[in-house]
C-alpha cells in the first residue's frame, strides 16, 4: 500500500468508538488497497494474529519477527499447511528494531503479540516508525505505560487496537444494550471470577528450585526479551509462555482474563477511576511481590457517575465462588468460579468467562421470558465480529476508529493493573486517577511508572 495514500486516523475519546468518526471522510483513500501487516511475535498466539489478519482477506504478509528463529520457522510452516497464504520468501526478523529499520517502507500496520512486560516498547516503537498498531492484551505493564500508549495513538494519529477478542463481538454489545435498557436496574455490585491458575499446564509453572532461581546459560536473545525490565539471570521457566507467574514480566490470571472476562461489565458501566482498590485475601506459595498469588480477592470501589451509582467490582482468582449470592439467582443452581455477574437491584446479568460465552440473564424464568422480546440493537456491529477485520477496515479508511482502540482498552487495562498492583502489594490502595499516584501508598510509585532499562528507554514525544 502506497503511504501516501494512507488514511491515518483522528483520535476519538474513548467513550465514542462507536460513531463514524471524522477521519473516514475520504481524503486521497485508496478503497482497494492491501495493508501490509508485520508480526511481532508469531509463535503461540502469534498464530491467532496471523488467522485473524488471514481472516481479514484485504491484507498482505509483510514480514514476520519473533526471537526464536526455529519457532517462527515452525509457525510459518504450520500455518501454510493450514492453507494461509503465506510467501516462502516472506521477510524473516529476529530483531524488531532491524524490521523496522530495513522494511519500514513496506509496513503500514504491525500485530504485538510479545510477553506482557514488552508491548509498551514495541508498540511505541512502531508507531513512532508511523505504523498503526495491534497489540495483544493486557495492553502494557503498568498504568504510565496504558496512558503513554494512549497520548500516541491521538499524537500520531494512527489507527490502534488492544487484541480481547470479545470487544469485536456482537454479545458484548448486547449486554451494553440490556444494561442500557435498564433491564437489571442499578448495579452497585460487580463480580468477575476466573478458575486458574492451572498450575502445571503450559502457561503457569512455579520454581521448582523456589527462589533464587538457578542460573541457565542465556539464549542470544535474551537483552531482547527483557526490552524494559530489569536485567536478571536466565532461567527456561521464563520463556515461552510461563512468564505470566512473575509480575516482573506478566500480570497473573488477573492480568491474562480480566480484559476478556470484565470487558463487559467495564465497558458498559464506565467502571474506570476508582478511589481505591484493595486486595481482600491472597493465598500465595512465594513472595507476593514476585511471584502471582494461588488465588486472590480483590475489590474495586468506583465512585457515582452521573450514568450509574457507586458501584464495587470483585475480582477472583483460584477457583472462588463469588462472595454474594444474587437475591434473583435460581435456587439450587451453584454459584460460577469463572464467569461475570453484574448484580442489579431489578435483575442479575451473567456471561461465561468471555463476553461472547452464554450472556443471560441469571434467573431462568426470567430469561426465557425476556429472551423473547429483547432490547432492540442500537450498536453498529463489526465484519465477522473479528478485532482484526474492525482494525483494519479502520485503517483503510472503510469503518469508525476499531472499539478496542487504545482511548478504550487503555482505561479497561488500567483498570485491571490496579488490581494486580493490590495482589501484589496487598492491603488497601487509594487511588488519585487524575494525578497518576496513590495518595496512601506512595511506596508503589515505582510500579505505576515502572523504571526503564537503559538502552531501552522509550523516546519522548
Ligand atoms: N487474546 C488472547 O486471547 C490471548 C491469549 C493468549 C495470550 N495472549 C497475550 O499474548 C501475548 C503473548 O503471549 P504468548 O502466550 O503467546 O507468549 P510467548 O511467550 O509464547 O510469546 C509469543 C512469541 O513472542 C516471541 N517474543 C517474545 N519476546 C519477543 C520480542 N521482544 N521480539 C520478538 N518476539 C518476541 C516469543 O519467542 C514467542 O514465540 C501476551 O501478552 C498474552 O497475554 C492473548
């Protein structure tokens, strides 16, 4: 696609995602043309960005990074098995800055599908090269990062998307549009449960060793795969996939879950800006402040908006029943460990563990009842309900700004590292939302803004 007939989008507030925003009016756009996408980060859910931009049907492979060269390779080959259209001679990169560097001209648009602690710098790093940006979820590390990523996307004017799938999804804005109806009435109280974690399986593992954790020799790549954090011996646990138990590098099953499993209840209710968050019990195996808790409690209290009332949200991991028992609830029926309950003085709204997973309304007569005659659609639907197709018709200049875009996503994952910023530091946490900072705690500074390596700082803008 030629750049200099790109539609490069206008930021909108975050709230208004769903307008036609003023950036699609045609201005030099080329309806036909192909995006080009590159990919960092192609091995696990890689796969799932390579699909979904196959999906997508209107754009090109531009390129492909990933650190572990033989692990691209295989992904590659796996996915032109499957029938993707993927060139032999498709530009491989182990480094992302070289991508950037040698190929930028031939990349309009670039897939973040790296470990947690390493989106913020990447994905900076792209748009700053003008390149629009899809990065996977939690979208950062930390809040700094959530609110620096956001300042880009309206300072560059680039087309942005957080990857929780749900968002696309015609059931998350049907919930937006029961709560809207005002079918539940008031919800004061929210609860998001989530089973794991599955310790043992691929993505969780603990130290066998404990702490310290013996030191491996390291794989050439390894200054890469820090990015940001703070440079520490190499041990295998960390990479591929199990870096989500040490919150130096992930975010835990809080982290992992709640942007798909609390997306709906956040997005319809404007659950952002709490004045605290606190962490009611952790069970943990090894330092708190290191290593994600067995399972944890967490409470959110959000002030009144002139949309809804003061509202707390629980959030659990570890396989916990919620701690209230809706009044509407069917008698008998066992309360969910992984699911969504928004609990309203009229009525009770349940999802599974993603917005897309069996939205109802909890009491069965109920439902069945109000299942025949719902709440008419009022939002516009996405192309094939796919966070890709939303992006890159956003970047063709073809629909409104993508509704994971970082406006959204950025506040939904704050939201979410506040409160893996109470799992970890435990205790009561107030939160002062317009200055950044915990007016009670001031000792978590340094993980709201996180220190940057050096040689790895991010460039101001
Ligand atoms: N949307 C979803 O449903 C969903 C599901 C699973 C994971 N995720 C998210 O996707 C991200 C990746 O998770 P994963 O389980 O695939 O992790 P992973 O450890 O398997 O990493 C994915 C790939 O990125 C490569 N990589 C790591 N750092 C890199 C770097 N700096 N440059 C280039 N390549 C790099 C790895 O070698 C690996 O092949 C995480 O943020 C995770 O939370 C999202």
């Amino acid at each position: 696609m030629d750049r200099r007939k790109f539609i490069k989008g206008v930021g909108l507030a975050a709230g208004a995602a769903f307008v036609m925003p003023r950036f699609s009016i045609a201005r030099g756009r080329d309806l036909n043309s192909r995006v080009n996408v590159a990919f960092v980060g192609t091995a696990n859910i890689g796969e799932m960005s390579i699909n979904g931009v196959n999906g997508d049907g209107k754009s090109n492979f531009a390129a492909f990074c990933d650190l572990r060269e033989g692990a691209m390779r295989a992904t590659l080959d796996k996915m032109r098995k499957k029938g993707i259209d993927i060139p032999q001679n498709a530009p491989q990169f182990v480094d992302y800055r070289q991508m950037l560097d040698k190929m930028g001209k031939d990349i309009d648009a670039v897939c973040v599908s790296t470990p947690d602690h390493s989106h913020f710098k990447i994905a900076l790093d792209c748009m700053q090269a003008g390149k629009h940006v899809a990065v996977q979820k939690p979208l950062t590390h930390n809040v700094w990062q959530c609110r620096e990523l956001d300042r880009a996307r309206k300072h560059y004017k680039l087309q942005t998307q957080m990857l929780n799938q749900g968002h696309a999804t015609d059931s998350i804005r049907m919930i937006r549009e029961w709560y809207d109806s005002g079918v539940c009435g008031d919800v004061r109280e929210v609860h998001v449960m989530c089973s794991g974690p599955g310790w043992g399986n691929i993505y969780f593992k603990k130290p066998k060793e404990g702490f310290p954790l013996n030191k491996e020799p390291a794989p050439s790549y390894w200054d890469m795969w820090i990015n940001q954090a703070a440079m520490r011996d190499y041990n295998s646990i960390y990479e591929p996939l199990s870096w989500r138990g040490f919150w130096d590098f992930g975010t835990g099953m809080l982290g992992d879950w709640f942007c798909h499993t609390g997306d709906a209840p956040v997005w319809s209710m404007e659950l952002y800006d709490p004045v605290s968050v606190e962490l009611i019990d952790a069970d943990c195996s090894f330092d708190q402040k290191v290593f994600i808790p067995n399972g944890s409690t967490v409470k959110w209290t959000f002030p009144a908006t002139s949309k809804r009332p003061e509202c707390v949200m629980y959030w659990y991991d570890g396989n916990r029943e919620p701690i209230t028992r809706p009044k509407d609830f069917d008698a008998g029926r066992k309360l969910p460990t992984s699911g969504m309950l928004m609990i309203g003085d009229k009525h009770t709204l349940e999802t599974g563990p993603r917005p897309n997973i069996n939205p109802r309304m909890s009491n069965t007569e109920f439902w069945l009842e109000f299942r025949k005659n719902r709440p008419a659609k009022t939002l516009p639907r996405v192309r094939k309900d796919s966070v890709y197709c939303e992006w890159l018709d956003a970047i063709r200049g073809e629909g409104p700004e993508a509704s994971s875009n970082f406006g959204v996503s950025s506040r939904l994952t704050e939201t979410a590292l506040l409160g893996t910023l109470a799992q970890r530091f435990g205790g009561k946490i107030e939160w002062d939302a317009k200055n950044m900072r915990s007016p009670n705690r001031p000792e978590i500074a340094d993980y709201i803004k996180e220190p940057e390596r050096a040689g790895w700082l991010s460039k101001a803008f």
